[in-house]
C-alpha cells in the first residue's frame, strides 16, 4: 500500500477529486494548507499598503491505494492540478506497512 500525499491550488480540489473518483479512489482526506516553496509567496496591496504574503494558500490531499495503483493516481494528480504556472504543487508516496478499518476490524488491503 502507499501513502499518496499531494498539495494543490485549492481550485483545482473538485477537478482532481473528480478524476480520482473516476480512476477508483473510494476516498481521501483533504485539508486547507498555507505554505511556500519556489514561488516564496507574493505581495498585494490592501487599502493602499502594500504587504507581503510569504505563505500561499494550498489543498493537501492524503489517500492509501494499493500499490499497484499508485503510479496511476499519481499522474491523474499531476495531469489534472497541472496549471502550467509556478505554484502547482508537489506529489509524495510513502509505503505504507498497516492499516485498519476501525469499524470493522478489517486490516491492510481490506480496509481501503
């Protein structure tokens, strides 16, 4: 099994869970990140003043799949966020060693 984790633009969630769904991802855990890398955040102007925003908004998107399916989620992740623009995000898979379904005591690969 692999831990899939994937950081987003936050419009680009309903098109990537769409694709995933499609691709036979049964769910995923998303949360409402702020971070930074090469784009190291922006400037805007409120009010007139000028400010720096050093961390930008993101999605983070976590999902177990089996191994077997792990490349394939990964480039559905990469085609479907792709904007073509700084900022896109990043893709990680981890091993995963255990998992348990914890209403039913199901383990591993049962309990995707």
């Amino acid at each position: 099994m692999k831990l899939i984790i994937a950081t987003i633009k936050p419009f680009k969630l309903e098109e990537v869970r769409e694709a995933l769904t499609e691709a036979g991802v049964r769910g995923m855990m998303v949360t409402e990140i702020k971070g930074f890398g090469s784009q190291s955040g922006h400037t805007e102007i409120y009010r007139g003043a000028e400010y720096a925003v050093n961390f930008v908004p993101k999605v983070k998107l976590e999902l177990v799949v089996n191994a077997a399916m792990a490349d394939e989620i990964i480039e559905t992740i990469a085609r479907t966020a792709k904007t073509g623009k700084i900022g896109d995000g990043k893709i990680f898979a981890l091993d995963v060693n255990q998992a348990m379904r914890v209403r039913t005591g199901e383990t591993n690969e049962d309990a995707l």
